[in-house]
C-alpha cells in the first residue's frame, strides 16, 4: 500500500465521507492517479479529500461513483483552488486554448476580449478578495476541458451583462421595460394568481435536473447561446446540442408539473393549464425567475 493509502480512512472520516474499504480504494486512488499526473503540484491528502468531499451532493453516492471520477483534471483544479505553487501555470498549459476558444466563439471585439480574458482568469482559477477561484467549483464529473469552456462563457457573458447594466438609466429593470413594451395577458395571468407557486417549482425542478442539463439550459435560456454556439462551446455537432435543449427543456418542465401538482391542491387540468403557459412563455418565464 503506498504512502496515499495508508492514512486514507482517518482522513475520509475527517472529512466527513462514509462507506467503507471500498470508498477508501477509490479515493486512494483518485489521489494517486492525481499525483502521477501531476507530480509537480503539491496537495496534502486532507486538501484533496476535503474537495471531493464538498462534491459529494453532487456525485450520488459514493464508492463506484468515486472512480468514475475524472482524477488527473480534479487534482488540478484542487491545486489551483489552494493556490499550490506552479498550478495556474499547470492549468494554462493544459486549458488555455480551451479558455481562448470560448471567448472567441462570443464574437466581440479583440480589445474586449483581452479584458474579458483577465477577467475570466481572476474569477476561474486566481479569485478575488473574499471569493475563491470558481475552479473550486468543479467536480469532476466530466472533463476539465468542458467544464473550462462553459464556466468561461457564463463568467465573460455575466460581465457583459453587467457592463451593460451600468448604462442603464438609474431605477430601469431591463425585465420591466420589456413587459411593459409587449404585455402578455397568459402570462400576467400566470404571475397573478401563481407567481410565487410557479417561479418556486422552476426553480425546484432546476436545482433537481443533472449538473450537465442545468449548465446547457443557463446557457440557452439565461445566457441567450443559440444552438450553434453550445454545440461550439462543448464540441458537438448542433444536433446533438439541439437534444440536449429539448432534453433539459422538458425535464425542467416535467419535474416542474410535478411540483406544482403535489403543492397548489388544484384539478390536474389546472396544473396543466399552468404548465402550458409556462411552456409558451418558456423563455421569458426562465430569464425572469432565474435571473441571478
């Protein structure tokens, strides 16, 4: 047994995971495999078991889970998050092209592109006073390279939106401007009499979808990516970006028609009623209940 197994159960226990021998061989080796793929990047055992650990709501249940880990890309993106020396130069070498790609794919000008560089940098993998680098984010459950592309493109579209929201008029919410320029009475409906019901069940239902159909939905739907560019983004053929769309579309929605079915006490053709609108007005209804 090497030097990275021999304290794996107490540590596991430290950090709070359960299972057994079988947990115990496959967290030594996820930091195995993380060693040998990085051998030059230093972090302790109880660091890197500490970062799984606070994934693990987002992993299922541990054990087979575990291994199916990507380890080499967790390891890094643990390094960075401790700010281990040599890892922001270890992530560059490795996914600064991904980084790149998904800037340009936004189309803007090279000038802002360059600032939306930095400022994707310092957010992703440096962090700022009193906030972590948002690499701690990541859990392994699907390639870093992937993950890199998508965190980039929310990161520099959300900083877009902000800039432009510092040229609005003091007091202006851009939601009620464009209400108030296109009224929808199926929709003032539906924020008459079940507003908080429905923008609660979205939001239930959202939480309850996987990692990988919440994170296309934010980008089509609050992040306004067309097809094209999430199929960019992850490296698929549009069709296949086009399935994952309608795939999370009616998850959302299925799981929020459960919801609302189980909470309002209403007729089931109400809560279809309800759900129809909602699936009318799908976009709108998601940019203004999720907005962050």
């Amino acid at each position: 047994m090497s030097d990275a197994r021999l304290p794996i159960r107490s540590l596991r226990e430290e950090a709070g995971l359960g299972g057994g021998d079988e947990v115990d061989r496959a967290l030594a080796g996820l930091v195995e495999e993380g060693r040998r793929s990085w051998p030059g990047l230093q972090v302790s055992v109880p660091s890197f078991l500490r970062h799984v650990a606070r994934h693990l709501p987002d992993l299922g249940a541990p054990g087979a889970h575990l291994s199916a880990l990507h380890a080499a890309d967790l390891y890094l993106a643990c390094a960075c998050g401790e700010r281990a020396p040599g890892a922001v130069e270890a992530f560059l070498s490795r996914h600064e092209a991904d980084l790149d790609a998904a800037l340009r794919g936004l189309n803007v000008p090279p000038a802002q592109r360059d600032e939306l560089r930095q400022e994707v940098l310092e957010k992703l993998i440096v962090g700022r006073t009193g906030a972590p680098p948002k690499i701690g984010d990541y859990a392994g459950r699907g390639p870093l390279g992937g993950w890199v592309r998508v965190a980039t493109i929310r990161t520099a579209l959300n900083a877009l939106k902000q800039k432009r929201h510092d040229h609005l008029t003091a007091g202006a919410e851009l939601d009620d401007a464009r209400e108030h320029s296109a009224p929808d009475p199926e929709l003032a409906f539906l924020k008459a009499h079940y507003r908080d019901e429905v923008s609660q069940a979205l939001k239930d239902a959202f939480a309850g979808l996987p990692a990988d159909e919440r994170n296309v939905l934010r980008l089509y739907f609050l992040d306004g990516l067309g097809i094209d560019k999430i199929a960019a983004v992850y490296g698929v053929h549009r069709a296949t970006a086009a399935r994952w769309v309608t795939r999370g579309r009616e998850a959302l929605l299925k799981g929020m028609q459960e919801l609302l079915g189980q909470r309002l006490g209403i007729e089931r053709a109400e809560v279809e009623s309800v759900v129809g609108i909602v699936r009318s007005q799908l976009h709108l209804a998601v940019s203004s209940l999720f907005r962050e």
